[in-house]
C-alpha cells in the first residue's frame, strides 16, 4: 500500500467510524456532543474577559462529551464494535469498558442543572441581576447544547471594613490582617465570593503565624450589603459572637516530646527520657543522637505557636530520610494559653540492599546487559548519615561493518550525606528541607577488549540544599577525576594515530575543580497551572586555582603537572530550559525546551575533556538521528548502517525540541515531536572539515520529526519513539531538506531510528 491509497484508507475509516457512533442509540436517544458558551451583556466587557468567563462557564458543563482524537470519537468507536460480553473480564471486556467508553447521552435534567450551575457561578462573580438561556441543537441523533449568559452590570466593592474592638484577636486582626498591600477585598474590585473566601483563610493564616492556634476561617463572617447604590456593595469582615473563648487567645510553646522510634504498640510513657536542650527525647535504644532534633526542629519552648515553624519542623523531619512516618500532636498544658508539642516519629527500615538485572540495545547496534548492586545505611552514624554503595558489572557487544566488540564494565560508587552544612563557619539552615554534605568516590573499569582499557577514579566533596520544594542548590566545591588508559592494541593505535577525535577518547585526563548546579521545577509542587517552567543551569570550572599559580600556556608548549601528571583547564556552562503547557486537561499538553551548552578550553588544555564535551542525537536528544554520531557542524563522519561511527564530541550545543502529548486510552499517551539543532567545535578542527561554530551555523542545523507510544503508570514510563530526520546538515546547499519516501525499503533502512527508552524524553 502506497502513501496515498494509505491516506484514502484512513480517510474512509474515519469517516466509517464517525457515522457508527450513534448506531446504538434507542429511539428517543441523543448522542451529547458538547456545548457552546456565549455571553451577552449590557455594559461592555474586554475580548480576554469575556473568554475568561466563557471558558469558566465551559468548565462548569457536565457531563463531559466522549473524547476524540483528531475530531474523531476513537473510545466510543471501540465501545461499539462490541456486544455486551457474558463476563466481566477477557479480552473483549477489557477493549469495551477499558479502551473503549460507553456513549455520554443528553439528559434534559442535567443540562437545566448546568443552567442553574452557570447562573449561581454568576451570582457569586457579583453579577446579581443575571439569567442564563439554554438552547439545545439536536440533528442525526447527536444534541449540542448553547448556553448564554445574560449579564447586567457587575457590583464591585465600596468599601470593606473589619472588626475593631477592644480584645487582643481584634487588634490583632486590624495590627497583621488589613495591611493593604495583602488585603484582597479591595475598593473598585468586583463582587467575588471565593475571593471573600480566600479572604476569610488569609486572615487564619495570619493569625496561626501569631499563636491564634484554635482560630479558624468559619469564626469569621462577612456581611455584604447591596443596597448603598450604583452597583457597589459594602463589605464587614468581623469575628462571630459565637466564637469560643480559646480560639480568641495567642498560645506558646510550653514543652516538646520527640518519640525517636515510635510505632503503633510503643509506650508513650516518659521512662528513660533524656532532655537535651529544652526537648524530652524518648529513644529506649538510643537509635538517633539527641542532635538531630535540636538541629531539625524549630519550635522551641516557650516560643509563640506559629503555623510556619509548624510545618518547617515536619517538613525537616520529612526530608531527613530516616522516618518512614512522622506526626506531631498538641494538647493544652497544664498552664494557660501553653501547648505540649508532641512529636511521634516511625523509623523507616535502616539497612537495604537490592539487585538489579538488565539487558539492554542500542542503536549503534550493541547489545548486552548489566548487573548491579545497591546498598545503602540510612543512619550510619546515628546522626540520619545516608550510605550508599553500589557495584555493577556489565558487558556488551558491538558488530558493525564487520567490526566485532566486546565492553566488559564494572565499577564501584559510594556516597555520604550528612544531614547539616559541615562549614569552618556557621551557616543558616532554616529552610523546611534539611542541607546535606556530601562526599562521594568511585572507581570505573571499561574495557573495550580488542582497543584499550580505561580505568577511572573520582571524588567529590560538597553541599546539597533546598531553599523551597521547587528549588534545589548542588555545589561541589572539590571535584576529582582521573582517567587513565592502557592496554592500547596495536590495530587500534593505528587508527588513533590517523584519527585525532578517536584520539581523544582515550587521552589521559586529570580533572580538579568546582561544579555547581541550580534546578528550578514549578511541578515539583502539584499544581493545575496552564503554564509550568523547568530551568537547569550548571557551570563547570576546572584548574582554575592551579592555572593561577602556574599560569601554564599549552599554545607556548608550557603545561603544568600535579602529582606528575598534567592537570585539566576549562570553563563549561549549561542551561536547558522547558515549557510545559497545559492544553484542556491533564493529559494533553505541548512541551518544549531549549538545551544551550558551551564549553572552553584554555592555559593547560588546548580542548575539552572528552568526557566534558556534548554529543547531538540519540533517545533523548535529536531522535531521528543515531546516538552520539551526528555533527559536528556539517560534517559527516558516515551511515551507521554501513560503518563503524565513534563519538562524535563537540564544544557547543544547541538544541530545541517541541512535543504534543496527549492520553490514547487508559495508561497508553501517544505524542508527536520536533526536534532541531546539532553540535559543533570552538576551534578548526582539520580531522572534521565543516565542524566548527561560526556566524552560519543556522546553516548546519538538523531537523527530525516523529510519533511516540507511551506506558505511563506513574511510578514508570516505558516510551517507543520513531523518527526520521527532515533536514540533513551534511549535505550540500540546497539539498539538506531530505526527500521523504516511506515507500523506499532504501530509503527507511537509512532513515527510520526507532528509540526504546525509560522515561519521558524532558
């Protein structure tokens, strides 16, 4: 089947599958379709207004019309190829009521009830003199339903005033409550009842930060009076007469019990409790230093209840990583306007190990799989001290253009977070998540048996902190790295000797410097925001103290050695930014980032690191091109299909890649995508003709498309992506732009990239 005889099959199934949909209604049945949303009123609104408000009138219709895909009605097509099955499970069970859906019918009843939904929506907006029209369109056994709203002029507010009186919630209340830049009733603002309701918890809020620890929003009540004329209303916010005594009054902190191991059969008792600056630790088995909680918790006794030190001492205990379960009670003490604190905290398991066993493809045509183990001590040192040790092993095989070879891998990491800055000065940690130092060291053996052997060894020390949930600090202050390469066959030297980029992949290299790396997620806190940002920015500094000392010149022949070997200078910077926009629902979305990295070589390093440069295409990256091969530039190192490509590295990056994601049924998301940029070198490189960066580097631009399943079950993503390229930065002017012919076996052996992977792609 050519493309067009496939484009009129597609055609005619849609069109076939369109006209089923209503098949098995009854006689009296309409198929509900979806509603239309107009407003009408009589004193002018703006064109973003009247969609605001039309786009809430939509999300207050229901029930919500089947889905489609593509304007076609693809569960509710699936639902009707099928008759009832006997049983509730197998094969057709599942496609019917699992893929498929049953149809959504027009019911008069909730349609008048989405009227009167609409028209209580605008009373509470401020627009008392409305009415909504309902008008329904039924043709071929399908119902649309058009509801216009009606709208007088919206009452907007004259004045608000709060209660004041002589007791101290009173005071309060005009003192940290009505300060005009927080207040949110305020004159010429319209009539909204949820903001009076966010109004009302704004003022709880304040006053939890003040001690107020019985007070609630429901003691508050607003009283709004309509009648002062020209459509404003007058707003009283005052305290009810029938609040109690005890939510009027400011509590303080009178003492804090911490149950280090608590569980559900524990004695609550006192006995063997140990006081530790103004805490009483229950801890029978001396689990945890009494430490951790003078440093983790912020109330102290004596100090005024506040919401805020509320939820920062059990956010701390939280992020501590050694309670699987973590719960604080307060109860009236025995003194007036005090409360007792009480801290009950579950231990999570302290020791795990797991093993972990994995095959895996590539598309540079290795396969193989990989061994790994995992350990790791939650409280090494009884100060919540996290251990991590890991050992993997690993092998692979690689056949390409008659080329056989074999990767043996194993290695070694262990990593230490201590839960607290380990500074020679004091530093203040009173965020809600707890800072760690961290120090970390590893060992890599890589053994490509018929090339070489790399063996490399690398340390770290550091801090990892958060300030909020959606912000995250990592600062490696010393970082080490030595790569050092032996066993180099004979054929293999002479192809480096030939090969300066292959060269470069086993040269010898000694990393001393500082990484810091600042990540901001706005989904990191659940949200239902049309419009969230990821932001990735990491610097990269290598001898820059030792170049300081030397000053070393590699263009003069002058290099510098530590520990008799030459040590590495270079700057890396990076930032990869994306956009998630939300389109109707939670699942569908279009997504888009833009990935800039450059980095420079400079005193004893003519150019980067190979282990520090960037490589363009592969899973995650330009994904109609294969991993690591494409670039730099317009250079082109070979098919893949027909040759043995190495690495491809270069010193800047550039990439922009766009993404439609939508949910096709149950746990299955399908996309469509985008990508374009490549790589390409700072300095000429003679071994790459066309490779290096320069005023044209649109020119050496590639561009790739494609389609993607998804299995999305939360904890896992499973994702299947095809792409071809559709701009090919190698060939010459004017003929870049690839001739797309599916038809072609040719033409899709040397095309197609099918890309397996975990997880979204960003």
């Amino acid at each position: 089947m050519n493309l067009k005889q496939l484009i009129l099959f597609l055609c005619i199934a849609i069109l076939s599958a369109s006209c089923s949909n209503t098949k098995n209604l009854g006689a009296h049945q309409n198929l509900f379709i979806g509603s239309t949303e107009k407003i009408k009123s009589t004193e002018k609104i703006s064109s973003s207004n009247r969609k605001q408000l039309e786009s809430e009138m939509h999300g207050l219709v229901r029930p919500q019309p089947n889905t489609t895909v593509l304007g076609v009605r693809f569960k509710l097509t699936v639902y009707n190829m099928f008759k009832e099955p006997k049983k509730k499970k197998g094969l057709i069970y599942w496609l019917k009521y699992k893929v498929g859906e049953p149809p959504v019918i027009a019911s008069y009843t909730a349609l008048e009830k989405n009227r009167e939904v609409i028209e209580n929506h605008f009373d509470n907006k401020g627009y008392f003199r409305d009415s909504v029209v309902m008008d329904t369109i039924a043709k071929d056994k399908k119902l649309k339903v058009v509801y216009t709203a009606l709208l007088d002029t919206q009452y907007r507010i004259r004045q608000t005033s709060y209660t004041n009186d002589s007791s101290l919630l009173s005071q309060k209340i005009q003192q940290k409550a009505t300060k005009q830049k927080y207040v949110l009733l305020k004159p010429g603002d319209p009539y909204d009842l949820d903001v009076i309701k966010a109004e009302r918890t704004r003022i709880d809020t304040r006053l939890k930060e003040n001690g107020f620890f019985y007070f609630g929003p429901d003691y508050l009540i607003a009283d709004v009076d309509s009648t002062v004329g020209n459509h404003k209303v007058d707003i009283d916010m005052r305290v009810k007469q029938t609040t109690p005594y005890y939510a009027r009054q400011p509590y303080y902190i009178n003492d804090v019990y911490v149950f280090a191991d608590f569980d559900i059969n524990s004695d609550t008792s006192l006995i063997g409790a140990q006081n530790y600056q103004g805490y009483t630790i229950v801890d029978p088995y001396n689990k945890f230093k009494p430490q951790i909680f003078s440093r983790t918790l912020v109330f102290k006794p004596g100090d005024i209840y506040n919401r805020t030190d509320h939820n920062l001492s059990l956010n701390r205990l939280v992020t501590l990583g050694v309670y699987k379960f973590v719960k604080v009670r307060f109860e009236p003490a025995d003194s007036v306007q005090k409360l007792n604190a009480f801290y009950y905290l579950t231990p999570t398991t302290k020791k795990s190990l797991q093993f972990q066993v994995s095959a895996l493809t590539k598309t540079n045509n290795a396969t193989g799989g990989e061994f790994s183990i995992n350990w790791r001590n939650r409280n090494l040192l009884r100060g919540a001290e996290l251990l991590t040790i890991s050992a993997n092993a690993g092998f692979q095989k690689q056949v390409s253009a008659g080329i056989h070879v074999n990767t043996l891998t194993y290695g070694l990491d262990a990593n230490l977070y201590v839960p607290r800055i380990i500074a020679p000065i004091r530093i203040n940690t009173s965020s809600a998540f707890v800072p760690q130092t961290k120090f970390s060291a590893s060992y890599q053996y890589y053994n490509r048996t018929t090339e070489y052997i790399l063996n490399s060894i690398s340390g770290g020390y550091g801090y990892v902190w958060k300030d909020k949930i959606t912000d995250q600090h990592d600062l490696t202050l010393f970082n080490v790295n030595f790569v050092r390469p032996t066993n180099i066959t004979d054929s293999f030297q002479r192809r480096i000797d030939t090969n300066l980029t292959l060269a470069r992949s086993v040269e010898k290299q000694f990393i001393i410097g500082t990484i810091y790396n600042y990540n901001y997620n706005s989904q990191a806190r659940p949200n239902t925001r049309r419009n969230n940002f990821y932001f990735n920015g990491n610097v990269d500094v290598s001898g820059n103290l030792l170049g300081l000392i030397t000053n070393p010149d590699i263009k003069k022949g002058d290099t510098s050695k530590i520990f008799g070997q030459p040590f590495t200078q270079y700057v890396k910077l990076e930032t990869d930014i994306r956009h998630y926009l939300r389109l109707g629902n939670q699942y569908r979305s279009l997504n888009t980032r833009l990935d800039i990295g450059a980095g420079f070589a400079y005193g004893n390093n003519y150019n980067m690191p190979f282990i520090k440069e960037f490589f363009a295409g592969g899973v995650s990256d330009l994904r109609g091109f294969r991993a690591r091969t494409l670039g730099p530039g317009s250079f082109y190192a070979g098919n893949p299909q027909d040759s043995f490509i190495y690495d491809q590295p270069g010193d800047i990056k550039l990439l922009l890649s766009t993404e439609y994601r939508a949910k096709l049924f149950s746990i299955i998301r399908y996309a469509f995508f985008a990508d374009a940029g490549n790589i390409w070198t700072l300095k000429y490189d003679s071994s790459r003709p066309g490779s290096q960066f320069t005023n044209k580097f649109l020119n050496d631009v590639a561009i790739d498309v494609g389609t993607g399943l998804r299995v999305d079950i939360s904890i896992l993503v499973i994702r299947l992506d095809v792409a071809f390229p559709l701009r090919l930065p190698y060939l010459p002017d004017g003929q870049k732009w690839n001739p797309i012919d599916f038809g072609d076996s040719e033409w899709r052996r040397n095309n197609i990239v099918w890309n397996l992977a975990i997880g979204y792609p960003f």
